[in-house]
C-alpha cells in the first residue's frame, strides 16, 4: 500500500487576498533562564503575512524554535537569534517577527534591620520585534511599594497638636510627662493613611546594551521610591518600615517624579513609559500618574 503525502493546508492560495500584521501562537508554556533563573513562562510568538495570497504560516516551526530559550541565559542577542530564526523559517511569507515573554522574577530580599530574608515575585514581560531591519526589546515591569499620603500626615499632626493643646493648656510640663504622653493611645489620636501601591515600568533597551538589566532597574526603582514591600520581618522591621514611610511621604506625582528621575540615569534604558498607582485607602477610588522619557522618539 502507498503511502499518502499529508495534506499541507497552510500552503493553499487564501481565497482573500489580504496580508496580516500579526499570526501566531500566545501563552506557549516554557521555562526561560532570566537573572540565572531557570523560570516558568508562557511565550506569545509572531510573525506578519505579507504574502497576501498565502493561506497561512507555520506555527510549528516558530513553536520549535522556542527550545533555544530552555538552554541560554535570555539576552538582546539570544532574542534577535530567535527572530531571525522566526524568519528564515519564513522566508517569502514574513518580514516581520516578534516574541513576548511572560514571566515573573523571583529576587530574593533582606528585611530592613532584622537577618531575616524572603523571596519577592516580580512579573516582567521581555518583548522583542524585528521589523525592517530593526531590532528592539521593551522590557515590562511590575513593582509594589508602600506610599503614605503627605496631606493625611499634616492632617495627624494637625490633631496631634491639638489634643497637646487640649491635655497640657496653663499646665508647667516635665519631660518625662511629654514622654508618656507621646507614646500613649491619648496622645497620638490620628495616623496618616497609607496604601500599597505600584509602579508599572516600560522600558526601551538601549540597542547596544548586551543583557537585560532587570534586576538592577528594579533595585533603582525600589530605592528612589524608599518603601518597598517587605518580605519576612521582625517587629524591628516593622519599625523600621514605618520609619521608611514617614520620611518618604508622596502623592502619586511625587512617585512617579521620583521614578523618572531614577531611570533617566539607569544604564541600558534609552527610553521609557512609567505609570504608578496609589490604591487609595481613603477613598474607593486610584489615585494615577504618567510620565514618559524619550517615548516619542522611541
């Protein structure tokens, strides 16, 4: 008996000749090695259909070449060698190709005063497109902060020194009576009202950088903001957190100036897009900020 030639659909003519910008596949599973981690991801990856009359693309042959990201640190070159690869798999079909990695980094973090230590989880996605002969690499990234509110500070104070008024008028006041008085429940009658908070970063890779500086654009991030999220602490910790608040109090335009002004001097970022929400604790709404550098250009 004669073997049957299987029928290769995709290679038929379309009946509508029409080119498309995108076709691929998106959530592909797959472990990628970021940072020297080897992490679970899923992938989408693409290519355009210039030639109008061809039926479809090969979808497997781009699902194939995602097994060079099991093996090699993720960096600009592995990415411009997998659109490549993307490419000459469809040469005739596409001229364009792009890949998007989603993932979530795992950096592992000291607590503030305490020899404690716990992991923190830090969604990224790496999108890299080659399109004309040009290569870029966006890098996304999500990071939680605390952020307390300045106006609800100087508000607590306010009542502070009122109910001081109220407790202490015409009376002659020793120190160790100011001392209890501070750290009674009567004499701090407000606290300023907080909130988590988070940045979400998009960042365009300078073309010559050779590796992807996630860590470090989120190690910038944390330490402009001052208040990041804790991991395992200690009552000290604790202290220590509120200490960090109260002296880095911020709106969401305080928070996102301060983020502009960190990533202008991060090495590797030629251009970015940041937006930070404060998620109201006063109200039921989101207090958001915007800021751009470079992003036209880009």
């Amino acid at each position: 008996m004669n073997a049957l030639t299987l029928p290769d659909v995709a290679a038929q003519s379309s009946q509508q000749a029409i080119a498309l910008e995108w076709v691929g596949m998106c959530g592909i599973a797959s472990p990628v090695l970021i940072e020297g981690q080897r992490l679970s991801a899923k992938i989408d990856a693409g290519v355009n259909l210039k030639d109008a009359s061809a039926r479809g693309i090969h979808m497997s042959r781009l699902y194939l070449a995602l097994d060079m990201l099991e093996t090699e640190n993720l960096s600009p070159a592995l990415l411009r060698g997998l659109l490549h690869n993307f490419l000459e798999s469809h040469q005739g079909l596409s001229d364009k190709a792009y890949v998007r990695i989603h993932s979530d980094l795992l950096l592992k973090r000291s607590a503030l005063v305490s020899p404690l230590a716990g992991w923190k989880s830090y969604p990224v996605c790496i999108e890299a497109r080659l399109k004309n002969g040009m290569f870029h690499v966006e890098l996304k990234i999500h990071v939680s902060y605390s952020s307390t509110c300045p106006c609800s500070a100087a508000l607590a104070r306010q009542l502070i020194q009122q109910q001081f008024i109220d407790d202490f008028a015409n009376q002659s006041l020793q120190h160790a009576d100011v001392l209890a008085w501070l750290g009674s429940s009567k004499g701090i009658v407000a606290t300023p009202h907080s909130q988590r908070s988070s940045a979400d970063l998009t960042i365009l890779l300078d073309h010559q950088y050779s590796h992807l500086p996630l860590k470090n654009i989120i190690d910038e991030a944390e330490s402009s903001l001052g208040t990041a999220v804790q991991t395992a602490v200690k009552r000290a910790d604790e202290q220590a957190f509120a200490l960090a608040n109260g002296q880095n109090l911020m709106f969401c335009e305080d928070a996102a100036r301060r983020l502009n002004t960190a990533l202008q001097k991060t090495p590797g970022v030629e251009a970015f897009k940041l937006k930070v929400t404060h998620a109201e604790s006063l109200h039921s709404h989101d207090a958001v900020a915007e800021s751009f550098w470079n992003w036209e250009a880009a």
